[in-house]
C-alpha cells in the first residue's frame, strides 16, 4: 500500500496541542462544560472546545470550516421540480 506523505508543517500549534490536551482532561474528570453551561461527554465536543480555546489565546489553529452542505442543495432542487411540475 502507499504511504501517505506528510507535508512537514504542523497543521496545529504546540500551543494548541496543549490547551486541547487540557480540555480533554477536564472532560474526562467532568469538569468540562458547553456554553450552555451542561456536562460535555462527547469527544469530539471537548476537542472543539479545546481548538476553541486555543484561538483566543491567539495559537496557530486553522480556521473554522464553514459553507453550506451539499445535502441541502440536494432538496432545494427536488423543492423546485415539485413546484414547477404543479404549475403545468
């Protein structure tokens, strides 16, 4: 199989790495909350949290991945041949 090639930079900063690790850890002791103030229990939860963290103390975090979804444009279009089939 092919190896997968690194591109030699860091996708996150030490920095970061440390305040997710924090977050991670308060987790799992239950200490760690959402902003609606509740218990947070998913990983993948304390991760974002931790990245969130991170960039407002100003580490090297990429930025938010944001757009719209390709299922959504999936139903506008189905929503649009139904309202033009009842036309005719």
């Amino acid at each position: 199989m092919a190896e997968k090639k690194s591109s030699g930079t860091r996708k996150y900063s030490k920095k970061a790495g440390k305040t997710v690790e924090s977050a991670m850890r308060r987790k799992k002791k239950g200490t760690l909350r959402s902003g609606s103030g509740k218990k947070v229990t998913s990983r993948k939860q304390a991760i974002a949290i931790g990245l969130s963290e991170a960039r407002e103390k100003g580490a090297k975090v990429p930025k938010k991945k944001t757009g719209a979804k390709k299922k959504s444009s999936a139903k506008k279009s189905s929503a649009k041949k139904k309202s033009s089939s009842k036309k005719s």
